[in-house]
C-alpha cells in the first residue's frame, strides 16, 4: 500500500525512478510509517517482486507446456 503510493520506486518510465536520493528518502517514510527500517522495507519488497516474477515465469512456462502438448495431440 505504500510503495503503490510512490511510483517512483516500480514505474521505470517514471521521471525520479533514477534518482536515488529522493527514493532513498520515500523508503524513510516507509519505514517510519511500518515501524521499521528503510533497508528492511527494500529487501522485503524486492522479495515480493522477485516472487512475482519467478510465479509470472511459471505461468507462463505452464501455458507454453500446454500448448504444446496440445499441438502434439
């Protein structure tokens, strides 16, 4: 919910996306807001997006191997 807030800190297009100071200083806020600290919030949330990833890999693994599967019936 609070890194949706910052586009910054997901969106490549974004216009502060390479600016490290101001992501820097939004990750703060994160980490006030959630009792925690800035390098915490990060590393959880490059967890979260590498899970994303390796599970959008698998779907799409997945539908592939169907497909193909189907073309060889």
């Amino acid at each position: 919910m609070y890194v949706q807030e910052h586009e910054c800190l997901y969106d490549l297009k974004h216009k502060d996306y390479d600016k490290n100071l101001i992501k820097d200083n939004i990750w703060r806020e994160i980490a006030i807001k959630l009792n925690s600290t800035s390098e915490e919030c990060k590393n959880k949330w490059a967890l979260l997006c590498s899970y994303y990833r390796k599970a959008l890999n698998r779907r799409k693994t997945i539908r592939s191997a169907r497909y193909d599967y189907v073309l060889l019936c």
